[in-house]
C-alpha cells in the first residue's frame, strides 16, 4: 500500500497484518501517477531489510519514484513474516 502518509495506528495495524505500508518521499509524486501505469517494487524483502528508502518504478513512464517505510525492526521482521500472528505462531 502506497500513500503520502498513515495515520500512526493504522500504519502499526497494516504491520500486524503484514501489510507493507509505503509513502511518498515527495508527497506530490502522488499526482503524478495515473490510473493505468504499471507500477514496480523490485527486491522489496531485501530493500526493507537493509533501510527505510526503496524506489517504486512507474515503468509505464519509466520513472522513479523514492518511497520510505516508517518500521521499527520488528515490524520488518513481522511484514515480512506475513504479520504479527504468523510471526508469534513461528516462535512456539
């Protein structure tokens, strides 16, 4: 999911849910994509592993596009575990 910003508990709650919750580093980039482009997020397990900054492509119009992610190290791990519970039943 890709937004120009989450409201702090509902960003937590897409975490929980395994849900990657993404926003624009340039708030106004969301204007700029249209209904019809193709959108790319190549390596993203690896890209949230290594920091908060990835590069959506709009490959429609072959143009990048910064976004961050605003997680703590376990929700990284929860995300992509594919949430709070399935990552809570790997540790019993």
């Amino acid at each position: 999911m890709i937004a120009t910003s989450f409201a702090r508990i509902h960003w937590q709650n897409l975490a929980n849910f395994g849900v990657l919750a993404l926003e624009f580093e340039n708030p106004d980039d969301y204007d700029t994509i249209r209904q019809d482009d193709v959108l790319v997020l190549d390596g993203v397990r690896e890209a949230i592993r290594s920091g908060p900054h990835l590069t959506l492509i709009d490959a429609t119009r072959d143009v990048e596009i910064p976004v961050r992610h605003r997680l703590s190290p376990r929700q990284v791990d929860d995300v992509l575990a594919g949430g709070l519970i399935p990552q809570l039943a790997r540790r019993e």
